[in-house]
C-alpha cells in the first residue's frame, strides 16, 4: 500500500514516515524541502497521478501561531489553498484513496473543545486550518471523497523547532547547563495547554483515516499549565535555573485550553497514549544536549 506524507520532511512528518514503514507501507514523501510545492496546483497533481497513493496524509502547512500575526496570507496560502489543491487534485484525477487532514486544537481558541461545537479561533492560524477543515467536509459531502480532520493538541517530541515554548526551553536549559547563556526566557506561563507524544499522535493518524469521514479530536487526559511544563524540564537541568519572563513572547491574543476529550475516537479505535509527558521532555531535553 502507498501512503503519501506531504510535510514529510517536518517534525511530525519524521515521525510519521517511522510510523507507516513499521506498517509495511510504501511511503511517499511530498515537502517543500524536496522541491515540491503545494500552491503549484500542477505539482501535486501530476505527483498524485504518477502514483496513485492508497492513503494520504496532509501534514504540509504553516505551523506556527506567532507566525501566523506577522504573515497572514502566508499562512493561508499554505494552510488553505494548498490543502484546496491536493483535494481538487484526488477529484480531478478521480483517484480513490482515503485523505487525512491535518487540522488544530488552535481552531476551539476558548469554546468547548468538542468535535461538533461552537469554533472561537483566536490566531489567523487557527482561521486558515477551520477554512481548510471545512473545504474538506464539503469535498466529502459534495465530491464523496473520503476525508477526516484531526483536531490533535499540542505534541512534542525530540526534534520538534525552537520556536515552539516546550522545546525553546529544553534548548535554552541545555545552552544554560554549556554556559552560552545565563537565563531562560519565557512568555506566559498560566496558559492551560495538553500535551501528547508525537509518537502517540502519529500512531492515531494511521488509525482515524480509516474512520468515517469527519472531524476527530486527539488528545491526552491531561491539561497543563505551562509553568507545569517549565518546571517539568527545568527538574531535569543538571544546574540551577534561572527565568524571566520576556514581553515580546507573549501572544497578541493568548487563551487557556478547557479541557478536551477524544472518547468518540477512543471508542472507535482503542487508542489510548503510551508515553507520559515526563518521559517525552526527557528526550526532548537529551536532544537539545545533542544539538547545542
């Protein structure tokens, strides 16, 4: 079976390419650091056609919230029109395949996170993944094609970027614990977020492609405030460390996650995290010493 990754050369794309080889399965890798492009509508198209792809996952996109306020029609051009591409592509081609969109827990902002409720983003981030989230419904009601939406919450892992708060401050304690610097910075700390493992995420990928199409939440049982984060890694420092707070990494507009659930994709698939967060900064951290 062909199973097609676009992102794959990203944080979550790596691990879900390990994840669908233990499968057996054929993995095609479509990223913009191989030279493709997902708002050439051609590129896609003709990639699709050569080859075909059983399953496609659609990681590809613009990540990052903060990001997101200095550019947001970078961020929609990736997040919207390229995921409108690769859907109008599989219909034009007529290829039957099973497509997995990769929405965002950013999309609830400060409603109640549940699958079929009330949506309050709070980031153009957010906005462009809920425009691409209902392109997909659409595309399965009108086209039939066979599309789900994950709605994962934050995930981490070893390699995740530096610009995402967990992982800047693994990276900031291991330059602390070098001498290259003499304190860490952070932005809000009282923030509510829940975090998974990237392995436990992408675990649950290759499981809900193959529900019926719709919109799944992937989560963890537990919310965190983020200085619970912080103090989490900085228990693992072989030093003592020192914090302030820097205003220019606070959010325009930052919220609190109310605390999800993921029991209609549990019920249907068994799926239940194996990593606890402990165990997940640890290797986050041992990777920033590697790294620095």
């Amino acid at each position: 079976m062909k199973a097609l990754c676009t992102g794959s050369d990203g944080f979550v794309g790596q691990y879900l390419k390990k994840e669908l080889e233990k499968q057996g399965k054929e993995v095609l890798g479509f990223d913009v650091k191989s030279g493709h492009n997902l708002l050439d509508y051609e590129d896609i198209r003709l990639f699709l056609d050569k080859y075909r792809p059983s399953e496609i996952y659609h990681l590809a996109g613009q990540a990052h919230v903060a990001e997101s306020f200095n550019n947001p029609q970078r961020t929609f051009l990736i997040n919207t029109i390229g995921s409108i591409n690769l859907l109008e592509a599989v219909r034009n081609l007529g290829i039957v395949t099973k497509i997995m969109l990769c929405g965002t827990s950013e999309e609830y902002g400060t409603a109640e996170p549940k699958e079929n409720g009330h949506l309050e983003p709070k980031s153009p981030y957010a906005i462009s993944k809920i425009a691409m989230d209902y392109m997909g419904q659409l595309y399965s009601k009108a086209y039939g094609l066979h599309v789900v939406t994950t709605r994962a919450f934050n995930h981490t892992q070893a390699g995740r970027g530096e610009m995402y708060a967990e992982s800047s401050w693994a990276k900031q304690i291991a330059e602390i614990e070098k001498g290259k610097r003499e304190y860490l910075e952070h932005g809000n700390l009282e923030s509510v977020r829940n975090y998974n493992d990237a392995r436990d995420i992408v675990r649950a990928y290759t499981l809900v492609i193959n529900l019926e199409p719709g919109v799944y939440n992937i989560c963890s049982d537990q919310n965190l405030k983020m200085s619970e984060i912080l103090e989490e890694l900085t228990s693992m420092a072989k030093v003592k460390i020192s914090t302030q707070c820097n205003q220019s990494l606070l959010r325009p507009a930052d919220f609190s996650f109310k605390k999800p659930s993921c029991e209609k994709f549990k019920k249907l698939t068994g799926w239940e995290p194996k990593y606890p967060i402990h165990e997940t900064l640890r290797d986050l951290l041992k990777d920033w010493r590697k790294r620095v």
